[in-house]
C-alpha cells in the first residue's frame, strides 16, 4: 500500500510541475505576442523616409534599431532553447533593408519566439551566457528587459519625427 501511496504522490507532483510549466509557457507565448504587436506597430507606423534617421554621431539608424531588436530577439531566445541563429542574424543585419523587408523579418523574430516557447523544457536549468550562468527563465527576463529597453529608443526616435508610436500592451489583458 506504501509503494502505491508514493508512486501516486509521485505521479500528482510530475503532473503539477508539468501543468505548471504548461501554464507558464501558455502565459508566455501571451505576453510575448502583445510585445510583437507593441513593436511591430510602432515600426510600421514610422515613415519609410524616417528608417535613416540617426538621432545623434555614434546613434544607429531607426532602422538599424528595430533590426538590432530582430537580431536579439532570435539571439537570447535561441541561447535559452540551446539553438544557434547566428546565420539568421548575420542575414539581418547585412542583407535586410527597407520597411517592409525589416518589419517582416522583425514579425518572424517574434514568430520564431512564440513557436518556441513552448518547446523549451527546464526553465530553472542553467545556460552560459557571455560566461555567466542563468537559468533559462532568467535569461529569458534579460531577454524581455533588453527588448523593453530598445523598445523605448525607437519611441524616443519616432516622438523626434513627431510621429506617435504603438500603444503599449500590457501582460495582464
């Protein structure tokens, strides 16, 4: 009867920790998908003449910014899946040029999050990231501070043109 008793107590804790991390996945691949719709918005609604724009010497392009957001995007969260996307990004920052190309290859970049956010198991295991270890989760807030970060440099960019940005999405909607 003890052998029993523990295999079930066993098998309620798997499936808590399962549903558990089910949970925080589906909660993720939400958040995830109002921050696309708050930066992509906010890259669509600038004017194509305004993608050269450098605020100051030493600044990026605004289009250089959304890609520096595209190229993370699939950087951080491929470092936390234990996927290697450098190719991609090379691709992005040498060969993606104009609006629609940039803003379609940052839609994918987030596309490419979503898709694996749910594939990612062991959220608390560690990764190497620049020499440091995080866990996945860690890294993947590092990811979302850094993306709410450059976020704000291209509302800084379009607020200089006069031009208003998306409305910020928040994660309880």
């Amino acid at each position: 009867m003890k052998k029993i008793l523990c295999v079930a107590i066993v098998l309620i804790a798997a499936t808590s920790i399962t549903s558990a991390q089910s949970i925080e996945q589906d909660r993720l691949v939400f958040e995830w998908k109002n921050m696309k719709n708050m930066v992509v918005n906010s890259a669509k609604a600038m004017p194509e003449e305004h993608f050269s724009f450098v605020p100051a010497e030493g600044l990026r392009s605004f289009g250089d910014q959304v890609k520096h957001i595209t190229t993370s995007n699939r950087f951080f969260v491929g470092t936390v899946a234990g996927i290697d996307n450098n190719a991609k990004n090379k691709n992005t920052l040498e060969n993606v040029n104009g609006k629609d190309a940039i803003i379609t290859d940052l839609e994918e970049s987030f596309d490419f999050i979503i898709a694996t956010l749910p594939k990612i198991e062991g959220f608390e295991d560690p990764v190497n990231f620049f020499g440091q270890t995080l866990s996945r989760m860690e890294l993947l807030m590092q990811t979302e501070h850094h993306l709410h970060r450059e976020q704000g440099k291209i509302t800084i960019y379009m607020r200089m043109k006069n031009v208003a940005p998306a409305k910020s999405t928040s994660w309880l909607n």
